[in-house]
C-alpha cells in the first residue's frame, strides 16, 4: 500500500478515535476503517509512539482505544489531533502568500506547534505534502507586495483612508485616487482589495498585483452598515460586480457536460435539461466578465443560448481569435496544394 494511503487511513483512525470519549474496540474500528485487524493494530503501534492514545481493557479482556481530548495543550494553546493536520495541509492553500503578513502568520503559528511536538510527530506531518497535494494552475509571488498589503489590512480594520495608484489593465493607464477598503478576497491565488473607489463614486475590486503606490492618509472613512463580502460577490461568478442579476442559457455537451454535473461553478446554477450527451444550464450573474472567460475555455462543447447580448459579444470574440489563426490557415491550405 502507498504511503499515502496508510497516512490517510491513520488520519481517519484518529478522527473515530476523537469522536469515542469513552473509548472504541479494534473491532469496531476495524469495521469503520473497512480494513483487517492486523491493519489496525500496525496502524495503532505506529500513531502510540507520536500521540497520546491509549487504551483500557474492559468486557473480558478487550481493548478500547482513546485518544487524548487535546493532543497538544499547553498554558497557552489547546489544539486537536484533526485541527493540527488540517493545519498542516493549509499551509499550501496560503502559498500564494508567503512572505506576507497573512501566510507568515501561519507559519508563525506552525512553528509554535513544531516547538511542542516530539520528533516522531514531526517525521509524520512531514510525510503530508508527499501524500495530499493542493495544485493550483497559476501562482503568484505577493512577496515583494507585503508592505502594500499590510497598509491596506491595517486600513481595512481602522476605517483609514489611502491613496493609491493604480494601473488599470482594461484601460491601459494609471488611476490616482482615493480608496476606502472594506476587505480583500483571494481567488485562483490572486488577492483582491474591494472598497470605494472615490474618482469612480463607486465599490470597485482592486487587484493588489496591480497597485503601483499606495500612501496612508490620516482621513477615517465609515463603510455602508450592510455591506459584507459576501453579500457584495453574490451574484459575482469572481470577484467582479457591477450590475444586477440577469438570466444567463448555457448549452454543454460531451466533457463539458460531464464537468458541469460534477461541479456546481456558482450558486445560482441550476441544470434544466440534462440528456445522454448535453446538459442545459441557467445561472443569475450580474457580470459576465469572468464568467465569458470560463465559458470560452470549453470551446466547441459549450454553447451560450441567451441573453442575446452576450451571445453576440461571445460570437465577436471568436471571430477575432479565429482571425488571429488566419495565417495558419493559410499556410495549411498552400501546403495541400
């Protein structure tokens, strides 16, 4: 058996043994991990050497395993053998951030805990990130950003005012303007500032990669009673916002259907015709930006219904790209000749 599995398996044998105050027989877990006996014993030796467990015996001789409430407690700290793994593994869902306030912050507190933990429970997390993997298709190095982003953080919690230069990649220009951060977001490991963008009289999303200056003013600002992050992204399919709700058709066949069963992409989505090879679904966006762009990385096995307008732009951006192959085509059609 792979590494891998046996540490998943010890992980679940941990979570049973968690959740049994008063103690649990071999067979009982036996019966839960859907594993042998001689599994289970090995499983036990190996985790009584790093964890607190330990068992009495009890109906004629028979063991019943537990494990101590906290696996670490100190004066200052109490954590869980399931609080301390899933630690571990964030480690890389905050890898975007290392080098900044929020991912030092976690590996300040990861260092807290190796300080505590016996050599063989180190050894054991260690074999984690060989055995559960968190892949992200882009990256990006927020490093050389930790200044900006602690400016805007402590803004963000004393209501303070900045000034920020901002390079619009719509626009192709840079913006100087007041802001007034209300919070910051990560997605697909880019970070984001949302607030009120003072020359636009509007909430606008920031992303923080393309801050070019940023300078704290001494002017407090009061964010709207009702705004939350969430209730600001809600009709968002990303982190962009600027209009209300409207219906939105998608036709999908093939992969594509087969990927929008397995994945509920939005809130709102919801599968109206679902055949052999194509699903048909509706989602309630109120901007379509982001969610064009996921669209289009389908290809041919999707297909938007409605509204019009947006089938339309869709159609306009195909055509552009095909444009772009026109010389391959070209070339494809000179070489048959």
């Amino acid at each position: 058996m792979a590494r891998g599995d046996g540490l998943f398996r010890q992980w679940e044998l941990i979570k049973v043994l968690q959740t049994h105050r008063f103690g649990v027989s071999t067979e009982e877990l036996c019966a839960r991990l859907e594993c042998n006996k001689r599994t289970v014993q090995r499983d036990l030796t190996v985790l009584q050497d790093i964890f607190p467990i330990s068992y009495e015996q009890r109906d004629r001789g028979k063991r019943y395993w537990k494990l101590s409430c906290n696996a670490i407690e100190s004066a200052q700290l109490q954590l869980t053998m399931t609080e301390m793994l899933s630690l571990f593994l964030s480690q890389q869902l905050l890898l975007p951030l290392t080098g900044t306030q929020f991912g030092d912050g976690l590996q300040t507190a990861l260092h807290k805990i190796r300080a505590l933990l016996p050599a063989r429970a180190l050894t054991y997390f260690e074999g984690l990130d060989g055995s559960f993997l968190i892949k992200s298709l882009a990256n990006h190095d927020y490093s050389g950003l930790d200044k900006e982003i602690r400016i805007l953080n402590e803004a963000i919690l004393n209501k303070k005012c900045v000034k920020v230069i901002y390079h619009s990649a719509s626009k192709g220009r840079e913006t100087i303007s007041e802001f007034h951060p209300y919070g910051m977001v990560l997605l697909h490991a880019s970070l984001y500032c949302i607030g009120y963008l003072a020359c636009y009289k509007e909430v606008r999303t920031l992303k923080v990669a393309r801050i070019k200056g940023l300078t704290r003013l001494e002017k407090c600002f009061e964010k709207p009673a009702d705004f939350t992050l969430n209730g600001y992204l809600q009709g968002a399919f990303g982190v962009f916002q600027t209009q209300k709700p409207r219906r939105i058709r998608v036709e999908f066949t093939g992969w594509a259907a087969t990927n929008v069963r397995e994945m509920q992409w939005h809130p709102s989505q919801k599968i109206v015709k679902d055949s052999k090879d194509t699903v048909v679904a509706t989602f309630e966006l109120g901007n379509t930006v982001e969610f064009k762009r996921w669209l289009l990385g389908f290809g041919p096995a999707a297909r938007a219904m409605e509204p019009a307008s947006l089938v339309e732009e869709i159609a306009r951006d195909l055509k552009q790209a095909c444009g772009h192959y026109a010389h391959v085509r070209q070339y494809a059609e000179g070489v048959t000749r």
